[in-house]
C-alpha cells in the first residue's frame, strides 16, 4: 500500500500578537527525530533570549506517525498539548511546528495561554504550502539493445525517471517509480517483451 499525504513544502515563520506576548510559529518539514531536534536547536540559536519555545511535531502519516510534543516550561498542558491538537487536525505528516513566546509582561492565565498557542498554530499551518509525499521504489532492468529505446519511453509514460544506465553487452538501467504505477510498468515490460524481462525491486 502506498503512502501518499501532504507535507510541507518549504520552511514558513508566522507571528501573531496577545496581550503583548509575542508568539512566532516556525514550520518545517522533518522526516526522522534527528531531524526534529536539530529543527528545534536552530530554532533555540536563532531567538535565545525568547521566554519559551514550544514544540508539535509528526513523523510519517496515518497508522505509522512518531509524535513528541513539550510545553517547554508553560503551565503542564497549555501549549505542547493545544499546538498537537491543531496539527493533528490536519493532513499533513513529516512536520514540526516550534512556536517561540516572547512574553510581553502580562500573564493570560492557562485558558488564555491555549487559545494562543492554538491560534498560532492554526495561523501558521492555514498559510502552510504544502505539497503531496509520494513513496517511490527502485527497480532495475536489464534489457538488449533492442529493447532500449521502447524501455527508455515505458518508464517515462509510468512517471519513473531513470537514475544509472551502463552499457555492456546488455544495457542495465536504474528507475525510480512511483509504488502505485510498479504493477502497470511491470505488465507493460512483460507485455512488450513477450515476457523475457521482469524488473527487479532494488529498494530493499
């Protein structure tokens, strides 16, 4: 089964204005929890004097999605939690919103501090481009010449793109295709072939 959801296209920074308190919601795209932190570190270098710099983040999609979330040093439940909620709400996975709070000398009290941080969040991910995650696999094809050219076209028309060619006595090429169009290639290869070539699923 394939994966398909939507990430985030391109690092994005937001600031809105509460009593005062400054809060700036970034929002990037991150594929493991190393990549998470490092996000959260260069966020921390960039503003170190902020009062707080809360955290969401995601991990994959669905079913198989590692989340981590912190207040940070808010009241226990006012900010990680609410800017989880909001990411939760939408469909996009691989992502880490870090939203930093200069507190601006007065106190919003838990309710207020929820709604805030809610409101940043949503704020940021509403302005989000985003953009479609697709899982791909490599296959590799080992073909005589005389089928290299009409290969060559049968990748293109099932969206691969071909990474490695080496001629030999035979022309051995590496594709990466997209998971849901492996099966109609594979028939088409077999089809054209009379059967002769099967592809080879190098991703694992």
């Amino acid at each position: 089964m394939s994966k398909h959801y939507l990430i985030p296209a391109t690092k994005q920074r937001t600031e809105i204005t509460v009593v005062n308190s400054r809060f700036i919601t970034t929002v990037g795209r991150v594929e493991n929890t190393d990549e998470a932190k490092q996000f959260l570190g260069d966020v921390r270098v960039e503003m170190p004097d902020a009062s707080h710099h809360v955290y969401a983040y995601r991990v994959g999609y669905g079913n198989s999605v590692i989340e981590s979330m912190s207040d940070d040093g808010e009241p226990s439940g006012t900010a990680g939690p609410p800017v989880m909620a909001v990411l939760r709400g939408t469909e996009i996975g691989d992502v880490i919103v870090v939203v930093t709070r200069y507190f601006g000398g007065t106190k919003l009290g838990t309710g207020g501090l929820v709604r805030a941080y809610s409101e940043a969040a949503r704020d940021a991910l509403a302005q989000l481009p985003v953009e479609e995650k697709i899982e791909k696999r490599l296959l590799g094809i080992d073909t005589p010449y005389t089928y290299y050219e009409q290969i060559k076209r049968l990748i293109d028309q099932y969206h691969g793109v071909i990474n490695e060619e080496s001629f030999t006595s035979e022309v051995a090429l590496i594709a990466e295709f997209p998971v849901d169009d492996i099966q109609p290639f594979s028939d088409a290869l077999r089809e054209l072939t009379a059967g002769q070539l099967e592809p080879i699923d190098l991703s694992d």
